[in-house]
C-alpha cells in the first residue's frame, strides 16, 4: 500500500493492488484483504486489466467489503462486467456512503465451456486507484466556468 504526505500536508491518493498484476488465475478464488481506512475520500477508479486468456472461458472479478476481515457479507460491493477477452476493463467504486467497511478484497470466477482442456486460464490484475477528494477550489472554478457563456 502506498502512502504519503507532501510538505504541505497533502496526502498521495492510495494505489491498492487487489489482484496483483499480470497473476495468473486457474481456479476460482479470493484475493488478501486490503485495508482502505487511510483513503480519504474512499472512491477508487478500479481497473480491471487482462493480458492473457484461452479460447471459449470468462471470467467474473467483484469486490467485496468487510469490516472486521472476516465475514465479507452476501452481495458484492461492484461486480464488474463478465470478460472474455484481454483488455482493461474500469469501472468506479464508491464506499463513502459505507464507513463500516475497512476492508476490501476481491473474489474471481472463471468458466470454461466447449472444450474440457485445458482448464479455464486468465493473466490479470485488478488496481484500484484512490480518486482524491475534490477541493472548494476546482469546485468554485468549474462553477464559474459552467455559469458563464
């Protein structure tokens, strides 16, 4: 986990690595907990990214929240469009809302159809990248802009 502080008291937006990148996947599984309680604004641009895969599988990545690293609850926090193919796939996950939520990890299933081998394969990483509060002044500049023709 990456954190740090500028001079001037700024911190640097949180990098989580929930699928480390370019791992390989073969089974269904769930990653390590990360614990997200230093994000201040708790909104992460997640990046789901693919670079290798088989013929006729996919594969099924969501994230999911705890707040004490053991129960994980019943439904995903972002359950993420089913891939096929290699590529990146982003989409954003807000937990602001959830400050009981401590914890985050991701769980992966893979399928496999037509053929029976070999078994389903991915190569992928999921980063989740912390999207920093935004400040009164970005916020007064937008609304100067979008007021005034």
């Amino acid at each position: 986990m990456l954190h740090s502080h500028f001079q001037k008291g700024t911190t640097v937006p949180l990098e989580l690595s929930l699928i480390p990148a370019n791992t390989t996947l073969e089974s269904n599984g769930d990653g390590t907990p990360v614990e997200i309680s230093e994000s201040v604004s708790r909104t992460f641009f997640c990046v789901l990214t693919i670079t290798e895969q088989l013929e006729q599988e996919s594969l099924d990545v969501s994230i999911w929240g705890s707040a004490d690293g053991q129960d994980f609850g019943k439904r995903p926090l972002l359950k993420l469009p089913q891939q096929f193919y290699c590529g990146a796939t982003k989409m954003i996950l807000d937990v602001s809302l959830r400050p009981e939520i401590k914890l985050l990890r991701a769980r992966w299933e893979l399928n496999r159809w037509g053929r029976v081998a070999p078994a389903p394969r991915f190569v992928a990483g999921l980063l989740l990248e912390e999207i920093p509060p935004m400040s009164r002044d970005t916020t007064t500049k937008r609304a100067v802009l979008a007021g005034k023709p």
